[in-house]
C-alpha cells in the first residue's frame, strides 16, 4: 500500500507486529501524549529512559500513568541518550523516540554507537512533509544531520530516502536535486551534482527511481512553471523527495512548510541499525506523534 498522507500511513500501521519503544528523555506532556496517540493505532510497549523528576512532571500533564511502562532512572540527558541507544542495539527495542533532550546529545551517541560497530557512519535525517498545496505526502533531507554533504555523502542520503520510500509502497520514486538554478554551474558545485545524480540514476545506479535536477523550487511544486520554463523532466509537479544541498535548506524549507502552508511534519534519522524518531524539542505532540508513526514503518514489520 502506498501512503499518500499521514492518516493512510496511520491506518497502514494498524496491523503491524508488536514494536517496544525506547523512549529517551521524555520530559514533557507532548511526548507522553504522543505515546498515547501513536498506541491506538497498533500494539506498542515502552521503556522510558530519563530523570525521574522530570518524567513524573511530563507525565502529569498528559495524564499518562508511568506504571503501565518500564521506567528507568538516570541523572542526566546525556545517559538518558546513551541508555536508549544502548538497549535497541542489544535487540531490548525495536527504535528510539527522543524526548527533550538535545538533537546534539542524541546525535553524538548514535554516531558514536555506529562507527564502533561499522566503522562509518551511514545516517541521515529525512523528514515527511504534507501541505494542502501538494496532492501527496513527500520527504525532505538532509535537513538535520550532515552540514555540508559532500558528493558521496548525498548519495547515501539518497539511498536512505529511497529505502524510506520504498518501505512505503512507492515501486519508483521521484526525487527532486533541489538547487537555486536548473542551469549547471561551476561556481555552484550543487547544480553539478545535481546534473551527475541525474546521470547516475538514469544508468541504474541508485535502483528503481527517478532523479532530476539541477531543479529549482518552482519548476520542482509546479508544472505549469516548468511549461512557461521549457523544462522538461517527469519529476516537475510529482516529485515525491527533495533532496536539498545542505542542512540550511532543507531544514528551512521544512520548517517553512509546516509554519507558513499549515503543513503537517514528522522526521526521523535513518540509515542507523534502528530508526529513531527525531523532532525539535519545542515540536508539539502531533509531531512527536507522527514521527514515531514515521519511525514505526520505517522498522518495518518484524
């Protein structure tokens, strides 16, 4: 089944196997009312990993009962994160849902966890965006893990994605190299990635998908802009991934979607041994809801 939108990948999970969550951190109403949330729509179990204090606060607001879960007590954010981490990669979880604590903090220990048990680091974030302004759902990366990715490094991100897209449903799907301009330039190295991703994917290099670019935000959203523009390229107007040349746009476009087009986000790190559901620590718990929704397809149904 394809997800076209938030509430089909919701009903899409209904019948999944049982998942434990490893919540780090969850200090705050909205991330216990996401909890909530997210178990009516399949058989979840929780171990939540924070400072007692801070948990039984957050827990109060949402009216959550911590007896009804596993609750272990640390003193600090930075072992809440190294716990949760932990106990996934020991088979005791099946993904992580960060609470409150720094994307840094959680950061730092999952790269860490990977590049002593690989000896790189494959990870990216990938969030999913749906807006009124757009017929379906699509993704959005790397805007929260690599700054300034080399040309190596976007094509992991792009594998990242695909994997998340495919797991979707999507047999083919479309990805948009978003730049400033459609016209290769070598004073912008972005656009000549762009134009080789292209190259790439069409040779078969990537799988089953298609790639465009260099593509510009307008020709990308609108086909009737690529028409005035003598674009030609079957990702114009249905793309289902835009994948951005750094962390700054993509993390503004995303946020830019969701604040001024009354859109709705969820945002996850994959490529790790497990997903794990990441959003701001200011994310309200529709969000943090549907990120661990998010996580939850994308751990797949094992």
């Amino acid at each position: 089944m394809v997800f076209h939108n938030f509430e089909e990948m919701a009903a899409g999970l209904a019948g999944m196997s049982p998942k434990h969550v490893v919540v780090a951190a969850p200090h705050d109403g909205h991330t216990f009312e996401a909890m909530q949330m997210a178990n009516e729509h399949g058989n979840l179990t929780f171990t939540l990993c924070g400072i007692k204090e801070k948990m039984e606060k957050g827990a109060a607001e949402a009216g959550f009962d911590l007896s009804t879960v596993e609750c272990i007590y640390v003193n600090e954010d930075a072992e809440a994160a190294s716990l949760a981490v932990a106990l996934v990669d020991e088979g005791k979880g099946d993904l992580v849902l960060k609470g409150t604590l720094s994307t840094e903090i959680l950061l730092r220990v999952i790269v860490r966890t990977e590049n002593e048990k690989f000896g790189k680091v494959g990870i990216s974030h990938v969030s999913l965006v749906e807006i009124p302004a757009y017929h379906k759902l699509f993704g959005i990366t790397d805007g929260g893990m690599t700054p300034h990715p080399t040309f190596e490094e976007k094509e992991m991100i792009l594998k990242n994605a695909l994997d998340l897209f495919h797991t979707m449903g999507y047999e083919q799907p479309i990805v948009c190299c978003m730049t400033a301009t459609e016209r290769v330039s070598h004073r912008m190295v972005e656009t000549s990635d762009a134009e080789q991703m292209t190259k790439n994917a069409a040779e078969g290099k990537y799988g089953n998908c298609i790639v465009g670019g260099p593509m510009a935000f307008d020709l990308a959203f609108s086909q009737e802009c690529a028409d005035i523009k003598g674009y030609k390229s079957p990702v114009t107007g249905n793309f289902d991934v835009i994948l951005t040349p750094d962390i700054n746009s993509g993390n503004i476009l995303t946020k830019s979607m969701v604040h001024t087009s009354n859109g709705k986000m969820a945002g996850c790190i994959l490529g790790a041994r497990m997903p794990i559901a990441l959003t701001s620590r200011g994310a309200k718990s529709e969000e943090k809801y549907l990120s661990l929704l998010m996580a939850l397809m994308a751990a797949g149904d094992k």
